[in-house]
C-alpha cells in the first residue's frame, strides 16, 4: 500500500500539533457526562466550521457531524466519542479535571475520548489542508453519550442516516493502556457484547430475632450470587469467552430488620450470540429457580441497560487498513488483543450497512510501560481505561492517533484510480 499520498497530508501536521495540544488540556480540564456534552460540542462544531466543513449539530441531542466533500469517491466515516465519566481524576497533571456536577459529582475524561475528539479533530483539519491529494467525501461523527451505550442510536435515532448517506466504510479507534506510539489492528469479534441486568427479588420482612416469620432476601441473593458462578464455569463451552459480574448488591437499612426485597446488578461480556442467549437465559432461570426454592412470595424482576452490541471488525476492511498502517508506522503495528470492554459504535455502520473497522492506540509513556512490563507488573502499575489514574502521555499519542484516522482514511480517499476498494467480508 502506497503512503505517500498520506504522508502528504500529514507533512502539515508540524502546524496542527500546537492547537491540538491546547484543545487536548483544555477538553481534560472540562469533561462532560454522557447527553450533556454541551461545551465539548460546541468547542467542536467551531473548529470544525474552521476548516471549512458543512456542519451539523444537535444531531441525537449534542452530536455533531462535520463533512468534507471534495469531488468523486468514497464517503469515508470517521467517529470519536464525547462523553466523559463520573470518577474523581487523581493523575496529578497540571490540567486535570476538578469538574463537577450540579449534586457535586466528579467528572473526568478516564476514558480518553478527550484524545478520540481531539485526534479526529486534528485529522480532519489535515485533510481540508491537502484536498489535491484525495478525492470523496469525509463524514466525521462526534458521538455523545457512549458511556450510556444509547449515543450512537440516538444520532441514527434523529438525522445521522439522512446526513451520511451511503458510507463506504466507517472506522473509529480507541486509546488504550499500551505503548504510545503502538497502532494495534484486529479482524473479527474485537470488543465484546455487554448487557447489564438489574434484577429484584422478592421476600417477606421481619424483625431480626425472628427469622422463622421472614422469607429473607439477603439469603436469597446470596444463594443467587454463588450460583451464577456456575454459568461461565458449567454452561459456556471451553473454547468460548464470557464474563459475568455482580456489581452491586442493595438490600435492607438496619441490622435488626429483615427487608422485603433485594436487588442485584450484574454485567455480562459476550463475543458470540449463542453465548449471549446462553448466559442471559442461564441468569433468568437461575434466579426463578433460587426465588422458588426460597418461597419467594412473588416472580422476580427482571431490567436489562446499557447494552452495548459486538464489535466484530470486517475482514476486508481490516486488511486494508493494516496494510496502510504497516507501510506508513512500520514495526509499530501490532495485533489488538481482544478486548472485554465494549462500544456502541458498531451500531451506526450496522444501521447504515457500511463495513467498518476499530482499532487501538496506545497511550503510556514508553519507559513507564517497559519499566513495569520488565517486572512483570503491567496489571499493578499502568492504570487502565476508566480508573481515576489514568492519563494518556500526550506525545506521540496524540501525533500517532492523528496519523493513523489519516492514513486509515486515504485508504480510501486516495484518488490514484489504480487502488480499488477491498470487498467486504
């Protein structure tokens, strides 16, 4: 794959890097919760209306998608999510966050979407610069509301398919706690499915030195506790991953009542959808079954949220992108591990019927990372997504994130007629 019409684009790069930078501080020191994303949105549609796109905002609430045409070709998509997260920084950087909600919650960007947002935002400032060296169009989607799982059907929900049209391909990337610098690419099931349940369970109260008057569903979620155990060990082939967490458990207000009811969340990670349907059912049947066995004077009840579906990267689609990335990044491409977390990206080109691809950066300082991978201490030391340590260096994550939704999209774009699409597969 030939990058040097890429490698044109990013020759402005060197003037691009000092605004991004202040832009990156900037989103880190204002993070937004999910739907409320209202500064981050705005601060975008202005710098995108600076490269001269056809904006549009407001779209699913605070999305903004911004679009360069320039003459005949592929509609590329590119995406980055907005929403940051409800955890109070503890980095100790210089621009940390010390934002706050109205009921005095702590917010912070734990998730590096500050880094999504500001990379798309540096790519598609590239790619107005150097319109000569492509052709088609580029459609950048930024997303609200991941974190929620419902963003990315709240865009499709309001205008994002009328906008976009006809995608030929959509892509995203994800910063990760790897090596800054390293690109990773990964074909098939890469992050997984998640539902998350709330389930109640029903009992009869009492007082507590009187046991034998009371249907306890303490006991009873307990009993639900130690049994869904048994669901990855006992249901799921070998071969085949799942993850099943019981994240909270709420029940009663004094040591000396028995309470009435209980209630459990839980969390589950699939990469298949028979183990999906295998797991959930296992859940629903286990519960009813304890709730029996326990004289439960009433049927459980049963909420699923946040669901998020299966990030399986196109072959095709993939291929190509990790042929761009090898000739452009050379060594520093690698293979993505699959990932437990999950996303609700796959849903806008599921919509649209549009092959897509999403990859990881990585975003640790290199000597810190090698430092702990040569005690063999990666999980102790390198703060991962969502913890209240993490911060992504910003160089060369920002340099290497920039370069890669660049080089991914003159996959495509590059108007040399020589090049064909991959088909997808």
């Amino acid at each position: 794959m030939d990058s040097e019409a890429a490698t044109a684009v990013l020759n402005t790069l060197d003037s691009v890097r000092p605004w991004q930078e202040n832009f990156y501080r900037d989103l880190h020191a204002h993070p937004e919760l999910s739907h409320q994303e209202r500064r981050t949105a705005a601060n975008v549609a202005a710098r995108l209306r600076e490269t001269g796109c056809e904006v549009h905002e407001s779209v699913g609430g605070t999305g903004v998608v911004g679009i360069l045409r320039h003459g005949e070709g592929p509609t590329v998509m590119l995406r980055a999510d907005m929403d940051a997260l409800p955890v109070r920084e503890q980095t100790g950087l210089p621009y940390a966050s010390t934002q706050t909600t109205e009921d005095g919650t702590a917010v912070m960007h734990a998730c590096g979407h500050d880094v999504h947002v500001t990379c798309l935002l540096g790519a598609v400032t590239l790619m107005a610069q150097g319109p000569e060296t492509w052709s088609g169009t580029l459609v950048a989607v930024f997303q609200p509301a991941e974190e929620t799982a419902d963003g990315a059907r709240g865009m499709l929900e309001d205008r994002l398919a009328a906008l976009v049209g006809t995608a030929d391909v959509a892509m995203a990337q994800h910063v990760l706690p790897f090596t800054a610098g390293a690109v990773m690419t990964r074909s098939g099931p890469t992050l997984s499915a998640a539902d998350s349940m709330k389930i109640t369970v029903h009992g009869r109260g009492a007082h507590g030195s009187m046991p034998q008057a009371a249907v306890d569903p303490v006991v009873l979620a307990a009993m639900i506790v130690v049994r869904l155990q048994t669901v990855v060990a006992r249901e799921v082939a070998p071969g085949d991953t799942a993850v099943l967490t019981v994240g909270s458990i709420q029940a009663g207000t004094k040591s000396n009542v028995i309470p009435d009811h209980a209630v459990l969340q839980l969390n589950v990670r699939t990469y298949d959808e028979n183990t999906r349907t295998t797991v959930l059912g296992a859940i629903e049947r286990i519960v009813r079954a304890e709730c029996k066995a326990s004289g439960s004077p009433q049927d459980p009840e049963f909420e699923l949220f946040d669901r998020y579906p299966l990030t399986d990267n196109d072959a095709g689609v993939t291929e190509c992108v990790t042929a761009a990335f090898a000739d452009f990044f050379g060594d520093r491409v690698g293979h993505l591990p699959q990932q437990s977390a999950s996303e609700d990206f796959s849903d806008i080109p599921a919509a649209l019927g549009t092959p897509y691809t999403y990859w990881g950066i990585g975003g640790i300082d290199p000597d810190t990372y090698r430092a702990a991978e040569q005690a063999g201490r990666v999980a102790q030391d390198i703060p991962v997504n969502h913890s209240a340590n993490f911060a992504p260096v910003l160089q060369p994550t920002l340099d290497t994130g920039t370069q890669a939704l660049v080089v991914a999209a003159m996959a495509w774009l590059n108007h040399d007629p020589a090049l064909s699409l991959p088909e997808p597969r």
